[in-house]
C-alpha cells in the first residue's frame, strides 16, 4: 500500500469540490509514476482536484491546462480536458515536453 496515495484519497474524499473521490489520486500517480506526490499537491493548489475547475483566464480541469497555450497542442481531444484521465495525459505530456517541467504550474513552482 501506498502511504502518500492513500492520504490523498482521504484528502479527496472530505473535500466537497470532488467527483468521483477515488479517480483521481490513482490516475494522477498511473502518469506521473515517481512525481505521484508532487504532481498530486499541484494539481490540488490548482484546482483542489476539481475535475470541472475553470478559471476566466483560460485554464482547466484539474491540472488547470491553459488554452491560450496548449490548446492547438491538445486540440483533438480538448473536448475532453475536464476528464480526469485526459487532463492528467494533458499534464503529463506537458511534463515531459516542456523545458521547466513543474515549474510552468503556479503551483508548481519552489
């Protein structure tokens, strides 16, 4: 058992923002395998692991992916960047591809 994990799922689970509780803790971690727990506290700084977070300027779901940036990168599955998994895809592809990792999530910043 994962200590980290299962704390995150009792985080999701008391929080009134989440649906469904236990999705996303383990989809998080399935992507980001050893940045689970980083990639974990980002996404609840950006947007409490709501899956349906929104803000005016243009970023969404759970990892908060800005369109004005990545949404000609994402555009064929944009439709679905308030699913957990594929938001998490979004994320993680980000992650992988861009030259400041974490560091270009608010959040993610030190």
């Amino acid at each position: 058992m994962n200590l980290w994990l299962e704390i995150w799922k009792i985080i999701d689970l008391v929080s009134v923002n989440v649906s469904p509780p236990n999705e996303i803790a383990p989809t998080v971690c399935e992507y980001f395998h050893e940045n689970c727990v980083r990639a974990l506290s980002i996404s609840w700084c950006e947007s409490f692991h709501n899956p349906y977070a929104y803000n005016p300027e243009g970023s969404y779901g759970i990892f908060q992916i800005y369109k004005p940036v990545w949404g000609q990168v994402f555009a064929d599955h944009w439709h679905d960047r308030y699913d957990v998994e594929q938001n998490t895809r979004f994320a993680r592809w980000i992650f992988d591809n861009a030259t400041h990792k974490f560091d270009l999530w608010t959040c993610g910043r030190k």
